[in-house]
C-alpha cells in the first residue's frame, strides 16, 4: 500500500512537470505573439501589420501600429506594409522601409501613427491612418464596424496624438523590446526532468515491490 503512494505521487510530480511544459510551449511558441509586447496575435492583427526581417527574411508579427516600430529596436532591416486601420482593404497598404535601423521611406506622405497608448498606456489605443480623414473617422468612431478587419474594437482617448512615422520610429525604437518569453532551454529542462522523475518513480516502485528473499 505504502509503495503504491510513492509510486502516485512521483507520478503526479512528473505528470504535472510536464503537462506545465507542454502547456508553456503552447502558450509562448505555439501561437505567435506581438514581438515587442507580448500579446497573442489575432489573424486581424497578422492582416494589418505585414512585416519582414530583410536581413533574415523572417515574418515578424505586431500587435500595432506602435509595437511595428519598436521592432526596428531589434531588428534594423525592415520591410513593412501597414493597413489603414479605417479602410481596410478598401485602401492600398503604406510600405515603410528601414535600414540601419532610420527610416528610409514611407510610401504615403499623409500616413500617421495614431498613438493613443501614449495617453492609455495600452496598445489597444494604437491605430494607423493613411490620412487625415481616416484619422478623424478613427478618432470619433474607435473602428470603422463595416471593416472586418478592424484589430481593436474600442474607442480612442481624446485627442489620440498623431505622430509622424519618422518621429513615432525615433521615440518607439528607443522604447524598444519588453517582452521576455521563458527561454527554450528551461522549458526542455522541465520536461526532462518530469521524464527523470518518471524514471526514478518507476525504478523506486520496483525496488520496493521485489519480495524480500527469504535468507538461507
Ligand atoms: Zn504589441
């Protein structure tokens, strides 16, 4: 009986070490996520934002208008292409480009960043205008509803400040990257060590289970 509680409980330990592993490297690699912020991105957001590591030709992803431009924090050579988050696909998309980490063109001069977490502190409140009448209809309505695309369906704050891309790229840049995910390694190390407790588990209820040998 007394073997049979050891053997549970080393189970239970290595079951819930790796059920947490496994859950872990779902939550953090198995769904891309907003590389300067950490949020979960949704296929909307992966519609708006379109961004391309040209030195490594990874697809990056954002969560907003603002995280897109702290990602040059990271990654100096950018190629993006930006929805105006009014029109949607009604409107051509804003190709920006970065080198050396400075902005090297903006394919709409008109195009704004409307920084609303600048007053929020949320990304939520961050919307890309292509130009000044997207940005008024943005900033009185929070989203357009007829735009399936919409990223964030909620109101702005008053008087969202809209920045320039040159000078929203000089200010978020310097913000840079805060999100931090459990590295790899340490998710690897949970697991193998929930299959060691495993092992030992089942090692310790053999030994425990031999029947004594009877001395001659
Ligand atoms: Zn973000």
């Amino acid at each position: 009986m007394r073997n049979l509680v050891v053997a549970g409980v080393f189970a239970i330990v290595a079951l819930v070490m790796l059920g947490s592993s496994g859950y872990l490297y779902y939550q953090y690699y198995g769904q891309p996520r907003c590389e300067a912020c950490g949020m979960i991105i949704t296929p909307e957001m992966a519609e708006n934002y379109y961004i391309i590591d040209t030195d490594t030709n990874q697809r990056l992803y954002s969560c907003c208008s603002g995280c897109m431009l702290r990602l040059a924090a990271a990654h100096p050579d950018m190629h993006l292409e930006a929805m105006d988050s009014w029109y949607g696909t009604a409107a051509p998309k804003t190709i920006i480009e970065i080198r050396n980490g400075q902005l090297q063109s903006v394919s709409v001069d008109t195009a704004r960043i409307m920084l609303g977490s600048k007053l929020t502190n949320s990304c939520t409140s961050n919307r890309f205008a292509i130009n000044a009448t997207s940005a008024q209809l943005l900033q009185e309505n929070g989203y357009n509803p007829s735009n399936p695309l919409s990223p964030f369906k909620s109101t702005l704050p008053a008087n969202t400040p809209l920045v320039n891309v040159s000078a929203a790229l000089t200010t978020l840049k310097a913000r840079g990257i805060s999100y931090v995910p459990p590295s790899m390694a340490f998710l690897i190390g949970a697991a193998v060590a929930g299959i060691a407790v495993l092992a030992i588990g089942v090692m310790a209820w053999k030994k425990l289970s031999v029947p004594p040998v009877p001395k001659t």
